[in-house]
C-alpha cells in the first residue's frame, strides 16, 4: 500500500471510531464532508471543534 493510501485510510478510521465515540453515523458524517467538497462548499464542525464565544463561558 502506498503511504498516501496509508494516510487516507488512517484519517477514515479516526473518524469512523471519533462517530462511534459521539454517537453518530460515520457514514452520514463522510458523506456530508465528501459532498460539501465535491460541491466545493464548506462543512459544518461535525465534532465541534472549532470554538466559539460562546464555548468559552465557564
């Protein structure tokens, strides 16, 4: 296996075992990412990792 394939296959795991984690699809979660970029549109935070003001209220 090459080490792009490597890569590609490991990055699909962790979002396969990150969706197990949350409870959500994985399949649901690559399909809306892989549309949105064949769409050339952006994509939501799937795992809300991106911050916001509002996170930041302790």
């Amino acid at each position: 296996m090459a080490q792009i394939d490597l890569e590609i296959h490991s990055r699909i795991l962790s979002v396969v075992k990150t969706c197990e984690k949350r409870g959500l699809s994985a399949l649901d979660v690559i399909s809306d990412v892989v549309s949105s970029v064949i769409r050339k549109q952006s994509y939501s935070d799937m795992f809300n990792l991106i911050k916001t003001e509002s996170s930041h209220l302790w």
